[in-house]
C-alpha cells in the first residue's frame, strides 16, 4: 500500500506467534486497507495484516481517530484454536491500554475457561464451560452470573435435532 503509515510495520511480540518471513508472497491474503470517514475530517483508519506460515493472522495494526495506533498480537494452538490474544491502544496524549484475552481448551480442544486482563489490574474469568460424558456443552459460568449448569444439554439436543432434520431433507 502507498502511503502506509510507518507504525504499521511488523513489530514482534515475546509470547505471541510470529509473521512467516519466508519467500512466500502474501497472495491470497488481505495485507492491508484503507478506510475513510464520511462526514469529518478525520482522515483514514489504515490497517495491516501480518500472517504465518499456516495462514492464520498473527498481528493486525491499525492507525486510529485518536492520533495512535490499535495493534492485536495472536498466539495460536498447534491445531489453529486461538491461546491468547493481546489488543494495545495508544492515542495521542495519553496512556496505553493494554487487554489480553486467554483461552484454554480440555484435552478434546473445547474451550474449557476464556479470561481478560486490563493493564495491570486482576486477571478476571470471563467464562468456564463444563462439558458432559457425551462431549456437549453441560454448563457454563459466566463473570458476575451464577452457574446454570444443566441447562444446555436440551438446547444441544434441540440444535442438533434440527441440524439433522435439515441434512437429511438436503438428501
């Protein structure tokens, strides 16, 4: 892209994948856009996209309204489930803001608890899923909610049933 704001390079991150920096082109992939405001004289929010040898993006920087960039580092599993994601705001004349979202999953990669962290404060749960004998989704604790375990497997039930019913009427 012409004109690329030079904040948007490539920059590493310790902890979170890294770009695939080989002979491959970025063919087929989006690297970069370009977005304007309608109505004001804010200018554009420009973005660019960085990805790893799998293809999965790893790193997307952006310039803001604010004068200051977003920039979203990724860490994947090595089966593509997403482990840990990190969002950094700045804006001109003031203090960065940094959220980092973690994921983890049970040995048959289900989500298993999803949490977030805000700058430096206390790390919080946003989620813990429990999964019954049969791999289906049994309970789920939400931050500030009580649990409602029990409550999914009919839903499950119910999703299913209808997923069947319209595959079988495609055949």
């Amino acid at each position: 892209m012409s004109g690329m704001p030079s904040g948007l390079a490539y920059e590493a991150d310790s902890g979170y994948d890294a770009r695939f920096d080989g002979t491959a082109s970025g063919k087929g992939y989006l690297t970069g856009t370009r977005s304007f405001c309608l109505g004001g004289s804010a200018g554009a929010v420009v973005s660019a996209f960085y990805y790893d040898a799998d293809g999965r993006m790893v790193q997307q920087r952006s310039t803001n309204l604010m004068g200051g960039f977003d920039t979203d580092f990724l860490s994947y599993s090595f089966s593509g489930k997403p482990l840990k994601h990190k969002h950094v705001h700045t804006a001109t004349g003031k203090p960065a803001h940094t959220e980092v979202y973690t994921y983890t999953y049970d040995s048959a990669e289900r989500l298993k608890e999803a949490c977030h962290k805000l700058n430096n404060q206390a790390e919080v749960l946003l989620a813990n899923n429990t999964y019954d004998e049969l791999g289906r989704l049994s309970g789920k604790q939400l931050h500030g909610g009580g649990s409602n375990a029990g409550q999914f497997t009919e839903k499950v039930s119910v999703i299913l049933r209808a997923v069947f019913r319209s595959l079988i009427a495609r055949q």
